[in-house]
C-alpha cells in the first residue's frame, strides 16, 4: 500500500512533531526489534526510527525489512538518519491518526 497526495502530506506534517520511538545502532535489525517496532506501529500509528552513525542498516534495507515483516506498515519519509512509517492500528480505541486520515 502506497499513500500519496494530500494524506502522504498530513502525515509527514504529524511526524514533524514526534520525536523517534526506536533507534537502531550496531547490532542492526533482529527479530526482537522487529516485534518491537510493530508494537510500536499498531498503538502509535505512525513512528519515528532513527538510525545511528554506527548502523550497518541504511534506509531503505530497513523499509524493505519492515514491508516484508509486516506487509501493512507503510513507509512516509525519509530523511538522512529518519525513517517514519504508519499503519492503521489493528485496535479501535488506538484510531486517532487514521480517523484523521479517513476524512481527508
């Protein structure tokens, strides 16, 4: 799933204002930080990932990661060292962002 025009755009708005929830350094991309990430992704709905200096994962290998994990989460940007990604959560009462999204 690919989102673009005016709700790619409200997203990238929300995410200016998070700070990131997960930071991946040197030991790189593991199955208990995948579980995290999701956890993460299904009660916030849209996360910040920093990845620090001595990472070995770029970018883009780590939206690769994500969508083959999970195939519902969608990447919104990147910048440098910021990746943010959404999904919808799976939770009702976790529904603020993509109500938001819905009516737009």
């Amino acid at each position: 799933m690919i989102i673009k025009g005016k709700k790619n755009s409200f997203l990238r708005g929300k995410a200016q204002t998070i700070k990131p929830l997960i930071q991946i350094g040197h030991e790189g991309l593991s199955d208990n930080l995948l579980d995290q990430i999701e956890l993460q992704v299904n009660k916030n709905e849209l996360i910040k990932i920093s990845l620090l200096q001595n990472t070995m994962v770029d970018a883009n290998g780590l939206i690769d990661a994500l969508t083959e994990f999970d195939d519902q989460i969608v990447p919104v940007q990147t910048i440098g060292s910021k990746v943010v990604i959404y999904k919808k959560a799976p939770k009702i009462k976790n529904r603020k962002i993509s109500l938001e999204l819905e009516k737009i």
